[in-house]
C-alpha cells in the first residue's frame, strides 16, 4: 500500500491528537489517584495507565509515519 502526502498529514493530525488526548487523561487519573475521596481499587489504575502508554506510544508512531511520509519525495 502506497501513502499520499495527504495520508502523511492525516496520520500526523492523528497522532498529535491520540498524544494530545491520553495524555490529559494521564494527568487527569493521577489527579483522581491523589484525590482522598476517591475509591476506585488499584488494578483500575493500573489498566489505565497501562492504556494511557500504549496509546500515547501509538500515537508517537503515528506522527513519525506521518513525518516521513511528508518528507519523503514522490
């Protein structure tokens, strides 16, 4: 399968929203997991932020495809 330029910025805008997006949500649930009034048990944690670094690495991924793509000539 061969990417336009256009893929290229699709994948880009893409990418630096999925980072964008779940790392605002890293913070949120570090907040709520310093918050006392907050009982949620810990593998509800754990399962997020296991979330929170397999997408924001996703989406890291998606901007240097998108980069690379824009770079390349053709």
């Amino acid at each position: 399968m061969k990417l336009e330029k256009t893929d290229g910025a699709l994948l880009l805008v893409i990418g630096v929203w999925t980072i964008a997006i779940w790392t605002n949500f890293g913070r949120n649930l570090v907040k709520t997991a310093k918050d006392p009034e907050q009982s949620r048990p810990k593998p509800y944690y754990i399962a997020h932020a296991v979330l929170v670094v397999v997408d924001v690495l996703l989406g890291g991924l998606l901007v240097k495809l998108g980069v690379q793509r824009l770079l390349t000539r053709g």
